[in-house]
C-alpha cells in the first residue's frame, strides 16, 4: 500500500507543479504586473453596476464549479481504484459503485446549474436590469 501512496503523492505533486500559473514578464515588472491587474479587474467586472442576481448567479457558478472541480478527483480516484483492483470483484464493484456515484453527481451539479441560470434570468428580467 505505501507503494501506490507514494506514486499517488508524485502524481499529486507533479499536478500541482503543471497546474500552477507561471507569469513572466519581459519589459518593465511593475508596468505590466498593473496593466495585467486593471485588464482582469476590468474582465472580472469588479465594478458596481452589477445587480444582486448577477452577484448571486457568480457566486452559485463559483460554487458549482468547484464542486465540479471536487467530482472530477472523485471520478480520477474511482478510475485509480477501478485500474489498480488487481481482479479482486469487491475492489472493482466498490470502484464501479464510485464511478456511478459520480454520474449521478454530475447530473445533479448540471441540473442545478440550469435551474439556477433559469431562475436568475428570470429575476433579473423581472427586475428589468437584463
């Protein structure tokens, strides 16, 4: 077992090592770092004219994007099960069991998004700020 843990923390690592955002800039640090801060902000629309629905919808979008997020490890660690049962059927069943779980997860996660994205629309329509 400390084999597969060891290869599960390599893997981990070189996920994080991938996955971290690597900024460079070739002229001036302090020029770009701000220009590169107000395009963001700009493009994040850290602004007030946003309404309530929209700063909920952005929170509810956040929210269900990191369980998302969640679901997709849950899935690759059902599948690393799943691989790795070694033909024994309660490892395997047991992965399978995750696997649908994580089905089931995802339609819930994408049905929520719906109705969510729906009643917000139609909030913001009754609100006349569309």
């Amino acid at each position: 077992m400390k084999k597969y843990q060891r290869i599960l923390a390599k893997a981990g690592a070189s996920l994080a090592a991938l996955a971290a955002p690597v900024v460079t800039f070739a002229q001036s640090p302090y020029t770009n770092a701000l220009t590169q801060v107000s395009a963001i902000a700009t493009n994040a629309r850290v602004a007030s004219d946003r309404t309530l629905p929209q700063i909920i919808g952005s929170i509810i979008n956040a929210a269900l994007g990191f369980l998302g997020i969640i679901l997709l490890g849950y899935l690759l660690y059902a599948g690393f099960l799943w691989m790795t049962s070694g033909g024994e059927s309660e490892k395997a069943t047991k992965a399978q069991t995750m696997i649908r779980n994580a089905i089931i997860g995802l339609i819930i996660i994408v049905a929520s998004f719906a109705i969510s994205t729906f009643v917000l629309n139609q909030l913001t329509t009754i609100a006349g700020t569309s």
